[in-house]
C-alpha cells in the first residue's frame, strides 16, 4: 500500500473506474493524510517486530518462564521488604503507588504496610502482601497464562485472611493482556457485593502506562540500586515484553479509533478494504492480459482462483508449467512439471524441471518448494521485477524450444 506512490495510484485508479468522483476523492484523501500514512506505518512496524529476546537468564535455565509458578516467585521477591534484593520496601511502596495510580485508582494507605511481609502459597495463594501490625492485606491472583479460576476461589483466599484477623484492601488479578476477569458464578450474591468492587484487573503488558511493565516494572528498574537487583529487572523485563509483545497495541488502536470516528471515514475505510482485496485479483489478471499473447512456448494462459496460469508447455510427454500465485504481500512465481506434482515424487528419478533449469540457466534463480521450483517478490516492492523476471524467463524458454526444434 505505501510502495511506491506512482504505481499504487494507478492501480487506484483502474480499481475505482466505476467509482464516482467524490467516493475516488474520499479514498485518495484517506490514503494521502500523513497521520493515516503514519499511523498504518507504525501498524506495520508494530505486526512485523522480531520478538527474538536475546540473551536472557529466564529462558536459557529452562522452560519454566511460560509458567505461572515462576512469575509468581519472582514478583514475591521483588516485593518483599525482606527479599534477597536487599533494597528494603521501595518496590513495595512502589507498588502501592501504581495501584494507587493504576489501573482503579484504589487508594491503599502506604502507612498500613510499613511492616509487610509477603507470602507465597500460604493458604494456596499466589502471593499475599500482609502487614500483622496494621491488619490491613491485598491479595494477588496470578492468572498471566489465563488458567481458569476454581470455584470459589478468591472468597476462599479472602475468607482465610478475615480469619487470620485481616482486612483486605484490594484483589490484584493479574492477567497478560486482553479481557480475562474473574469467574463469580460459583460466589454468592454477598460475595460478589463484598469483593467485586475491591478486584483490581491488572495486565502486566498492553503497551500503556498503565500495564504493569510500564507502570511498575520499568519504574523499579529505574530505580534500582544494587547492580544484581538491577539486572534481574532488566532480564525480566525483556521477559515481560517478550511473552506480551504480540498482543494488539492499544494506545495506536486508539489513533485509529478516533481517526475512523471523524466524518465518513470509515465508511471509506472499507471502501478501501474492499478495493486491497480486489486488488490481488487485479493484479492476478493484469499478468494474465501481459502474456496471454506472449508466453510460447507455453500454449495456454488463464486463471484460478488467485493464480496466473501459464501453462502447456510440452517436451516430448513432459508438461511444464508456471503458476504465479498472487497474495496480499507477494508473487510466488512456481515452475513445475505436471505429471511430476500430480504423482507428488520428490527427488526419485530427478525433477524433470531441474535439467531444463539448467540448460536455461536458470537454476540458480529457483528455490526448492517441494515438487516445485519457486521464486518469490515482495509486492509492492519488487511489482516490476516479477514482470522483468517472468519476460526474461519465457524468452529463455522459448529460444530452448526453438534450439530443440532446429535440432530435431
């Protein structure tokens, strides 16, 4: 879509022939606003980013980084006052202001944890902050592989504390990203009064300030004094955005949103959608109309479904053929023998079309696609290229033919 801007406008313009003046000028204008231009450019850059995390502690020791076990540990660590980071409770404290800022607002006294102490699996709980001096507690329910909830199982959690003499703050339910909540059906109306307004959702990574990476975790890395605290944060974080870097990234959904939401433009936003998947099949039958009358010494050309077919050409009781398969992103030039792929034979006896590769010289040009040969180019990159290729590829063919010919 953003390639290059001659040739996109004149496949807008053959696509929208039928269209009137003002629904081609709504189209043109969408496609020409800089923040739109801008906007499908950080789409692109956020879909096609690598996720290859790098050196990293967590995922070198073991598999265990996609459990829920083990975030929870480590998150127990860093709160603890007590904890081997040996920096007292300024990640604790720091938590309590994100929660105080994010992601509900709720307003838990810092003064009440002055002498917190942080569980881990006591009473079954993932993590429990507790403070024996204030009785005050918040309760965290780890749920970043989205595992379901047992039944009954935060009252039960909230339940064990009131009988331990605390009272509960707040429910941190942690989940990864997306929509996941709690599972109430098996509460009790009490219940779900008592406890439902006091359950913060928190999603430990969705690209805003207020998910927990950017919220908390950078926040403590930032902050970090001892050199060891500060590499753990470091190699969790990259963690973090690793496991949740595939999620949609919400704050540019929004642009979007509110760009969609301004006069008819969404309405010709689809219009647009709509033109994008005409436009393989436009371009499946604009390589059709070049070589329906110059692909000899191949003897038809035609289509099916988003392939250009050119096809027929004989040798003996040989049946060569080229398919171009035409997708959003690529042309994927495939040159095969029919026989040969109708019997699906891979490498017994020779492909037929690998000898007739290279006595054109052309082997060197195809990749190996089972009991195809296959070249592939990037649209719209790379859209006079495959047409440069496929002319020089038939006239090739056409003077073998014409050699073989002579000779006979």
């Amino acid at each position: 879509m953003f390639g290059n801007s001659d040739t996109n406008a004149t496949y807008i313009l053959e696509l929208t022939r039928k269209c009137n003046a003002y629904s081609l000028k709504k189209v043109t204008d969408l496609i020409g606003d800089p923040l739109n231009h801008s906007t499908a450019l950080d789409f692109i850059q956020h879909t096609g980013r690598s996720f290859d995390i790098g050196l990293n502690l967590f995922t070198l020791i073991s598999d265990q980084f996609r459990k829920e076990n083990l975030h929870s540990d480590i998150l127990k660590e860093i709160l603890d006052p007590h904890g081997s980071h040996g920096e007292g409770d300024q990640f604790l404290l720091a938590f309590l202001k994100y929660l105080n800022e994010y992601p509900a607002g709720k307003k838990i006294k810092k003064e009440n944890y002055k002498d917190a102490v942080v569980d881990r699996e006591v009473s079954k709980i993932d993590i429990a902050i507790k403070d024996p001096r204030s009785k005050k507690a918040i309760i965290i329910e780890n749920k970043i592989n989205a595992a379901p909830d047992m039944p009954q199982q935060i009252p039960r959690y909230w339940r064990s504390l009131e009988k331990q003499g605390y009272q509960i703050d707040g429910v941190v339910y942690l989940i990864l990203n997306g929509n996941k909540q709690p599972d109430p059906t098996s509460w009790t109306p009490e219940e779900r009064e008592l406890m439902m307004p006091d359950i913060m959702r928190v999603r430990v990574f969705d690209e805003t300030p207020g998910d927990l990476y950017n919220g908390w975790l950078r926040r403590c890395e930032a902050t970090g004094k001892n050199i060891d605290t500060v590499f753990l944060f470091r190699q969790y974080n990259k963690l973090i955005s690793y496991i949740g870097g595939k999620n949609m990234n919400k704050p540019l959904m929004e642009t979007f949103l509110t760009k969609m939401l301004e006069n008819d433009n969404y309405e010709t936003a689809h219009a647009l959608k709509d033109m994008l998947d005409e436009l393989v099949i436009y371009r499946r039958d604009k390589l059709i109309d070049e070589f329906n009358y110059r692909a000899h010494p191949f003897t038809r050309v035609g289509d099916w479904k988003n392939l250009a077919v050119i096809d027929h050409y004989f040798i003996e009781n040989l049946s060569f053929a080229i398919d171009v398969i035409v997708t959003r992103s690529l042309y994927q030039v495939q040159f095969f023998e029919r026989g040969y792929v109708q019997k699906n034979i891979i490498d017994i006896g020779g492909n037929p079309v690998d000898p007739l590769l290279a006595e054109a010289n052309f082997a060197e040009s195809f990749q190996n696609c089972g009991t195809r040969r296959e070249k592939q180019f990037r649209f719209p990159e790379e859209e006079k290229e495959v047409y440069i290729f496929l002319r020089d590829f038939i006239d090739t063919l056409r003077k073998y033919n014409d050699k073989i010919n002579t000779s006979a």
